[in-house]
C-alpha cells in the first residue's frame, strides 16, 4: 500500500474464500444432500455483511461439479425475495422460479422433437396454477386503488402457453395453488426426473426484506415445496428474521407458561424453528481471520488468482495449525508481501475491536481509507500511507477521540498535546539532529509551555492506546489532513478560547493571500487593546508552531502585534522559540527583524538548534543574523 491509487474493494459477493469458510459451506453441503434429512431447510446465520452471501457461493460451487461416473445430478436454485417484484407476490415468485429451473433441466434433457409427455403437461398444469395465483395477486392490488389490470395484464399471466399443446383436455381447469404441493412432489417422483439427487433453493438476503415477504417466502417452502429431494439453504440473520415474524405473530404472553413451569419459546421463534430445521451460524472473524483477510483484500489487488491461491491455502493451513501469519511469506515461494503484512500487523488490534469482526465493514474501512489518501494526494497533502491509515482509525473508529484533536487543531495546540500524548503512550520522543554548539537537549525536548492550553495533560484510554499504533505522529505537520477530515465530517474548527470579536481578525492574518492580510490595518491592531493583542499573540504563535503552511503569515503576524504592543514581546519570543527549527521556512526567518534584542535570541535560538543538513535553514538564519554572527 505504497501509492495512492484509489482502486477500491467490490462490496459483491465473491467465490475466492478469503475468510476460510469452506468448513461452513461444507457442512450445508452435507446436510442439503443427506438422504436422511429429505426435504430439508438449512439456515447459514450471520448479521449483514459476515459474508452469508459468499457461503451461498461456495455452496453453489460445491455443488456444481458431479462426479463422470454416475448420472446423478443436483439441480441449484439461485433466489433473492428482496428483489421480488411486491406486485406479484413472494409465494407465486418463488414458486415460478422454481418451476422454470425444472423445466429448463426438462427441456436440456429431452430429445428433439419429442411428443409432451406426462411430466411435461403436470408442469404445465402446475405453472398455470402460479398464473391464477398471479393473476389474483393483481386484481387484489388494482382494487386497492380502483383501478382494474388490463387485459394484457390478465392474458400474460393466465395464459402463458396459449395454444394449450401439453394440455390434457380431460383435466380439470387449473385454478389457484390448491393440491399444489401434491402435484408437484408427483412431478419431482417422475421418470424423467429420477436424475436429479436434489433440487437445492439457495435463499440470499431475506433478512433484509419486509415482514409480509419473510412470512410469505418461509410458508412457500413449508407449504408448498417442501416435498421430497427438495432442500433449501436460508442465508440470514436469524434475529432480524424472527423480528419480522413477530409482526404477524406476536407473543401475547410474556414467554412463561406459569410459576413453576418450564420456559417455553415464543410463537415467532417456534414457526421459525419449525420450517428451519438447523442453523448453521457464521462465525465472527477472529483476531487472525483479520490480519489474514487484511493481507489477502491487499494482495487480491496486485495479484492473479492463481497467484493468490497460494496465500489463501497458506492461511488456511496456518489457521489449522495454530501458526502465526508471519510466517506466511516464508510459506510461499511468492512475491514480497513484507508491506502488506507489516499493514496488517498494524491495524488488525483496532480494527478487530472497533469492526466487530464483520469482513463488509473491513472493507468499507480500507475502501474509505483509499478514498481519503486519493482526495488528499490531489490536494496536495502528501502523507505515508500508514499515517492516513492510523489517522483514519480515528477519525472512523474513534469519534470522541477525534473530535478532542480537532479541538486541539482548532485552538493551536495541535503539536503540544501530540508530543505529551505520544510520550504518555511511552513514545520516544525524536532527537532533532543538531550540530555540536546546540543548545540542552533538556531545552529542545521541554519548550515553553503553552500558558495557553485549555485542559490538563490527562488523556483518555483510547487516545492512548490509538497514540500507541506506529507511526509516531507528532513531529509531522497533520493541521492539513486533519482540515481535509473535519471538512469530510462536516466538523466546524472554531477556538473556543479565542474570542469572537478576534476570529475574523485571526483568519485574515493567518491566510496565505495577502490582500486579506492587508485587509488588518495597523489601525485595527492598535484598536485591540492589551488583553486581545496577547489572545491573537497566543493564538498565532500556536498557529505558527502546528501549522507550516500558516507558518511564515503566523511570524509577520506576530512581528505587527509586538511592535504595536512592546509588552507581549517576550510572550511573542518564547512561542517562535517553540517552532522546531528543522521545519522553518526561509521567509519565515526573513520575517524577524535582528535588530530587536528579543527576536534575535529567536534567530540565534534557531540557528543553535538547526539541522546541519540541510544546511539552507543555517545559511539563511546566518543571513538574517548579518556578518557578526556566531557560524
């Protein structure tokens, strides 16, 4: 994760098993075919986004191929009642879906030319009984709103074969699903399907549909279909099913049946329980399913699939046997994957806690991270991957936490309160590379304290714990990705310690168009009085010191204040002296006049504590201090 490409991650369901469910898919698998459990439904349990979705794929998967040797064959259902169509009716839909596979596995089997035979009228009869269920099913729906179906309507779903050549004319018209389940476990018993070992339904997202269409799909496959060498695998939460049951069937008591007595389940769970022989439930992914999903999600992006098998069935073995996933480079013999690993290493503690574990959210995670470091990119705003990452952890993850930083940015104590919560979360604390007359490293390590600050050094457990995630964050310049995030978040940054009457002022000192920094006239700072002139000092001398980009507008700033005001002129000294030398822009030192005594020990203080190399900051602080300098 070395570049910003902003290629995302695909939400669809996917047949590549990143997250080792084949043990799941396996055992639906078992049970769908056991002769044993015939008809059979299976629930696949789990809340949205565990990956319910990908078992029915695998599932599928495992179904398709059949062995050369025998003729058997097991006929798979693809069905989702979310995107049935409400005027028609889940019961009629499901039904259909159904009986249209049969036919086509019929129709693939038949010779050419073949006469209809019995079987193929008794599918006949039987989609005509689902064209009269329609067709009742509309004239329901148009009499609510006084309209009448149209001929069309009516023709299209009544008379789906209209020259009737499979007909029996001695049998009686078809009319509604009555004696339906009969008909069709005769039709399933018939010669011409002896091939089929099973017909397995497979039931995607119906815990996202509304009660009406749960209630109706479940009583389908109980009532109807529910017949011999039919079996149907549910996927879906099985609690936010059961919610839509307990519409259409509440629990009048309070789910005792007495004093004394043994306690029972309410009506909702019974019916469930009742179609649904056995759940099977998703599992959660533990702490090694994420660092394994968040290596493998990387590693999809860069590599084919059969290079990416490899991995998978590595994890799958190191999985089993208890290992660690460091040692999944060393089992295969692939590409470096160093980055991806160290990636994961990283994010899997918080992401494993914060994201409960659902692979959708994980991907949701990485995919808005993608987003936020392509946005910023363009912006301009060049940070390591790995730093948006940790920052995104809080921004996503860490709302609280989040918003007390942006407090920080806001009231310019950004860097301070960074470099004391990484060092509370036993950070060690960079050494400035200085040259051998600098100053105590006690000085550098320990600058003027901000007299401004607004809360006591004391931070909350889960800014500690995010403080600890490398990298260490609080020597880089985070004020314009924290800008771009409370921007995305709709968070206003406004200092609650700087006075309203000053913000407007603040803001035009502090932009890097000069025409708005002109607009504060040497009149409007003398108009502050004393008390605002050392607010805005504290202020911009924060603003200096946390944000580079303000930094040389923050300086000038200062300088106008000081000569209007000569009383904060100490103040306005000990704040620049806390600007880390390393990040001081040539303007910035070109800034300060030498010929003040107080901003001079500022130049001199820089010039003691500058990098040697680069040695353009020391050449210029030599410049700005004149020929009597010390080198």
């Amino acid at each position: 994760m070395n570049d910003v490409s902003s290629r995302l991650w695909s939400d669809e369901p996917t047949r590549l098993d990143l997250l080792s469910f084949d043990a799941v898919a396996k055992t639906v698998v078992q049970a769908a075919l056991d002769d044993a459990l015939d008809p059979v439904t299976v629930g696949v349990s789990g809340a949205w986004g565990s990956g319910k979705t990908t078992v029915l794929r695998l599932i599928e998967d495992a179904l398709a191929p059949q062995p050369p040797e025998t003729d058997a064959t097991v006929l798979v259902i693809s069905t989702d009642p979310w995107r049935y169509d409400p005027g028609v009716g889940a019961k009629e839909t499901l039904i259909s879906e159904v009986l249209t596979a049969v036919a086509a596995e019929l129709a693939r089997r038949e010779e050419p030319d073949q006469p209809p035979s019995r079987t193929r009228v008794l599918l006949a009869k039987l989609r005509k009984r689902v064209d009269w269920a329609k067709a009742l099913q509309l004239a329901a729906k148009t009499s609510l709103t006084l309209q009448l179906p149209s001929v069309d309507d009516l023709t299209n779903l009544i008379n789906t074969e209209p020259d009737n050549q499979d007909a029996d004319a001695t049998d009686p018209p078809s009319r509604g699903l009555e004696e339906f389940r009969s008909e069709f476990r005769t039709l399933m018993e018939s010669a011409e399907l002896s091939h089929l070992r099973r017909v397995v339904v497979l039931v995607d997202d119906l815990d996202r549909c509304l009660p009406e269409t749960v209630v109706d799909t479940l009583e389908t496959i109980r009532l109807f279909l529910a017949v011999p060498k039919m079996a149907f695998v549910v996927a879906a939460d099985e609690r936010r099913v059961a919610d839509a049951l307990r519409v259409r069937f509440p629990d009048p008591g309070n789910g005792q049946q007495g004093a004394g007595e043994r306690y029972f389940e309410e009506p909702a769970s019974l019916y469930l329980h009742k179609i649904v022989q056995t759940t099977v439930p998703l599992p959660t992914l533990s702490r090694f399913d994420t660092e394994a999903f968040l290596v493998l999600l990387q590693l999809s992006q860069r590599l084919l699939v059969e290079e990416l098998t490899p991995y998978i069935d590595a994890c799958v073995h190191l999985r089993r046997q208890k290992g660690l996933l460091d040692d999944l480079a060393a089992a295969v013999d692939g590409s470096d994957i160093s980055a991806e690993l160290a990636f994961a290493s990283r994010m899997t503690p918080i992401l494993y806690e914060k994201l409960q574990g659902s692979p959708r959210r994980i991907k949701r995670f990485l995919n808005d991270l993608r987003v936020r470091q392509s946005v910023a990119g363009h912006r301009g705003i060049v940070l390591e991957p790995d730093i948006v990452a940790k920052l995104m952890v809080l921004e996503k993850l860490l709302p609280d936490a989040f918003t007390t930083v942006l407090g920080w940015l806001a009231r310019g104590e950004l860097r301070s309160r960074m470099t004391k919560l990484e060092a509370a979360a036993g950070r060690p604390t960079p050494q400035p590379s200085t040259p051998d007359d600098a100053g105590s490293p006690e000085e550098e390590q320990n600058p003027a304290p901000d007299a401004g600050e607004t809360e006591p050094v004391a931070f909350e457990d889960e800014l500690i714990r995010w403080a600890k995630l490398p990298p260490g964050l609080d020597t880089l310049d985070l004020a314009p990705y924290l800008y771009l995030a409370a921007a995305f978040s709709g968070e206003q940054l406004l200092d609650a310690g700087l006075p309203g009457r000053l913000r407007d002022i603040a803001a035009n000192l502090l932009s890097t168009v000069r025409f708005d920094q002109r607009r504060v006239t040497d009149a409007d700072i003398t108009a502050l009085g004393e008390d605002d002139a050392l607010s805005l000092v504290e202020y911009l001398g924060r603003a200096g010191r946390d944000r580079p980009a303000e930094q040389t507008a923050a300086v000038r700033s200062l300088v106008r204040i000081a000569t209007a005001y000569p009383a904060t002129t100490d103040r306005a000294a000990r704040l620049l002296q806390s600007i880390p030398a390393g990040e001081l822009e040539p303007a910035t030192i070109l800034a300060l006049p030498a010929t003040a005594p107080a901003f001079r020990s500022v130049l001199e203080h820089w010039k003691s504590h500058a990098p040697a190399d680069p040695d353009r900051i020391r050449r210029t602080l030599g410049m700005a201090l004149g020929p009597g300098s010390r080198p």
